[in-house]
C-alpha cells in the first residue's frame, strides 16, 4: 500500500499553498506551485522549488481546470497533487481523476468524498454508525408534495439544503407554508446555478445553536483517532471569523461523546486522511451530525497548536502509505487556542469585500503567537478570490490568557492600503457575551442588524 512521494504540486494558492509547502519541505519534498495571471508575484509561487502559471485569474480558467493542473503535473514530473481547502478539494471527480492517472491524491478515496460529498449519504451513513442526525428528511426532496409530507414530521422552521453545497452555501430557510414555497424552489434553483445538482433535502432548523467540529485523521489501514474540537460559532454570513479550542461551553462528558461519535462516522465511511465532523449543539446541549468535511480546514492550525500534531505532515504520511504514528491516548491537549481570521473587509460596512494593494503588512510577534498568512508589504490581494489575508493564532495557559495574549497580538498588526478584520476582532474581545461564551451562531449577523460598525469607542 505504500507509494513514494517525492514532488507534490499544490492545486491551489494564498496561505494555504504557503502552508502545505512547508510541510513537503519538512519531509524533504521536493514542490511545484500553480497560479494565475492575477498571482504571479504571490508568496507560494516565491516559496516553491518550481512554479507554474495555470491561466487567467478567473477560477474556472486557472484553479478549476483539471486538465491543465494535470498538465502542469506532466511538464514538471510531481507524483502527487494536494489540494487544500476550496477549489477542488472536495471533488469527487478530480479526486478520481488524479487517481486513474497514476498521482497520489493526497487525501481521502474519490469513493469517500463522493459519499461524504452527498448531504443525505452523509447523513444516511452518520445515521447508521449511531451518530445523532438533524430530524429532516431520509434523503431528497424533488418537489412540494413531498415536502410538505416531511414537514408534518419535522415542522417549522426548516432549512432546505443543497445535496451538493457546502461552505454555508445553498442553504435556504423557511418559517411558514408560504415561505416554504418560494424558498424551495428558489433553492433548487441556486443549487443547480451554483453546483450543477439541483437535489435538496429538509432538515429541521436547531434555534440558536453553536457550531461544534471535530478534527480526525485516520489512515489506510482502518485506524482512526480524533484531535478534540474546535467551537466555530462565531460566523457572519455562516462563514467563520472566529475558532477555538476547546469549547468554551462544552462538558468533558460531550467532549468525549463528540469525539466518539466523529470516529464512528468516519470509520463507517472507510475514511483516510484529514477530515474533520461537523456538528450543531443545541441550548440543552444535545449535539447534531451535520456533515464532513473531507479536506484540511482553514482552522487546523487551532488544533495543530492544541495538540502539537502537523496536521499537513500527517496527510502527507497518511498518502504515501504509512500508518498513523498516534493512538488516541497518545493526543494530549494543552492550554487554550484562539484564531481569527484577517480577512480584507470592512467590517463597518457590512463586511464588505476590500481587495487591493497592502501599502505596509506589519504582522505581530512575541511567543505563543503564529501568524499563516501569503501577504507582504506591496503583495496585491485581487478581487478574485477568497478575501482571507491571513490567520492570527494565540495560545495561553487559559481562555483568558489568550484572550489577553490576541489583545496584544491584534493592536501589533498593521496593514495598510485596505480595509481588514482586525477592528472586529479587537471589538469582540471586549464584547462581554464573547468573553462570557453566551454566545450563538446568529450572534454575528444580529449585531449586524442592529446597526454595529465593530469600531471600539475611545
């Protein structure tokens, strides 16, 4: 079972490309990097041993177009493709594809994503492992008849979900009948738009949860352990902003009844590789499977930090063949770990999307701090992807130390030519629902709402 791995390229680019190059050249890897017009001067082309261009900068005729990375592959000789977060990580069909032509997809079976890729299969096979599932439908909805019947079942309000979505996208709710209506066809319309699959299926919406997620790594061989949670609640737009570890309100009862529950899910699937199970508390507490994430998440870094596991490293081992060099006994967590995103937006502005130029990018220090990020001062953040800038990561002995710790770090960080997260993240850390953890997963979008420009007064 075991395959060499000597040159990997990385189908994809900004921090996480930084990210998984380091790692290959901490196992002596040799790397190629990708990118497109609009990235020419980017970090993860600089840092790479070879780098290619892919296209222009729209996704779909760069990033997207499998023909050319397998392309690029040929050209430069790379026996292995990773592919981050977004783009095609969770692509069945890519997956397959790099399979048949003989590269180490570094990361779980095409079989396995395509299962876990479907919503209702994903929920159908947590089902079966004894994994608590969201009341909704058993599989898809295809017109309202249908609906209506599963929603005597289930009752309002209800979350119309794409099969085929992901990332908070095609996600639709509804309240009442007449809602419902418009809502579901206006959803398996997007779905089709944005996914190429109009399926949906109902799920009964849990008020005023909090977003739980569990890291694992399993690999070839059926052994599987988990890496403890993250509490990912903190969102606007059901994109996070926000994650930690542990979980601020979380029992080490739950904790455990979580981790067990993200290992038989995943152990049903046949999963190898990073993955990571997601799910939604409840107000008493009750926790929910809501999907599988079958890719490296932006927020591994929080448990990488918790843990003191290179969750990158391991993927890599994971592919090339070897067993997992941990137990779950062997995991020990230590201290408490806070990431905030830095995106290019202006949080005033309802979050508006502020690419550009950085006129200076001056990132903070000291110990216990990590910053993963792409930018440099004068590096240009376009308008065509992802708003993410970087990624600020503290550690304390406890919450409030790292709280007190991203105070610092955050007032350290300058960057200068557009709009970012910082003010946000240093309003929340004197937000007193934040530091209490009496918060929910709409909290965000409600302060929105009411008018907060997240500006600290003087």
């Amino acid at each position: 079972m075991n395959k060499q791995i000597h040159k990997v390229l990385i189908a994809n680019r900004g921090e996480i490309a930084v990210r998984i190059i380091r790692a290959c050249h901490d196992l002596g890897l040799q790397t190629v990097a990708v990118y497109s017009e609009a990235d020419i001067e980017a970090l993860h082309v600089l840092h790479a041993d070879e780098a290619i261009c892919i296209g222009e900068p729209p996704s779909k005729l760069s990033y997207l177009k499998t023909a050319t990375l397998l392309s690029a592959c040929e050209i430069t000789g790379a026996d292995a493709i990773h592919p981050g977060y977004g783009f095609l990580s969770e692509n069945a069909g890519f997956a397959s594809i790099c399979e048949s032509c003989g590269l180490n997809f570094i990361g779980p079976s095409s079989e396995t994503i395509s299962l876990l890729g479907d919503k209702a299969d994903a929920k159908a096979t947590a089902r079966k492992a004894g994994c608590p599932v969201i009341p909704g439908s058993q599989g898809i909805v295809t017109d309202l008849d249908d609906a209506f019947e599963e929603i005597k079942k289930i009752g309002f309000p209800v979350f119309i979900k794409a099969v085929a979505g992901g990332g908070g996208k095609g996600i639709r709710i509804a309240h009442n009948e007449q809602e419902f209506r418009k809502q579901f066809l206006a959803a398996r319309s997007e779905a089709e738009v944005s996914f190429g699959n109009p399926d949906v299926y109902l799920e009964k919406m849990i008020v005023n949860p909090r977003h739980i997620e569990v890291q694992v790594l399993g690999d070839k061989y059926g052994n599987v352990i988990h890496l403890g949670e993250r509490d990912c609640t903190i969102q606007r737009r059901r994109q996070k902003l926000i994650e930690e570890a542990p979980g601020p309100v979380l029992t080490e009862k739950i904790r455990k009844e979580l981790g067990k529950a993200a290992v038989a899910v995943v152990k049903a699937a046949g999963y190898y590789s990073a993955g990571t199970v997601e799910f939604l508390l409840d107000a008493d507490h009750n926790f929910y499977f809501m999907e599988v994430n079958t890719r490296i998440q932006v927020e591994h870094t929080v448990t990488e930090e918790l843990t003191g596991v290179d969750l990158v490293v391991e993927q890599i081992r994971i592919a090339r063949g070897e067993k997992l060099r941990f137990t779950q006994e062997d995991i020990k967590f230590t201290g408490h770990v806070i990431q905030f995103r830095i995106n290019a937006e202006n949080p005033a502005q309802n979050f508006l999307p502020s690419p550009g130029k950085l006129e200076y990018y001056l990132p903070p220090g000291g110990p216990h701090v990590r910053v993963d990020s792409a930018c440099y001062s004068g590096c240009v953040i376009p308008p065509t992807y992802d708003s993410l800038a970087a990624k600020l990561i503290v550690k304390g002995g406890s919450r409030e130390e790292a709280i007190a710790r991203a105070k610092r770090a955050l007032r350290e960080f300058h960057i200068g030519g557009i709009y970012s997260t910082i003010p946000f993240h240093l309003y929340m850390l004197e937000d007193k629902n934040f530091i209490e953890g009496t918060y929910n997963l709409n909290y965000i979008d409600s302060l929105v709402e009411e008018g907060c420009d997240f500006r600290l007064e003087n």
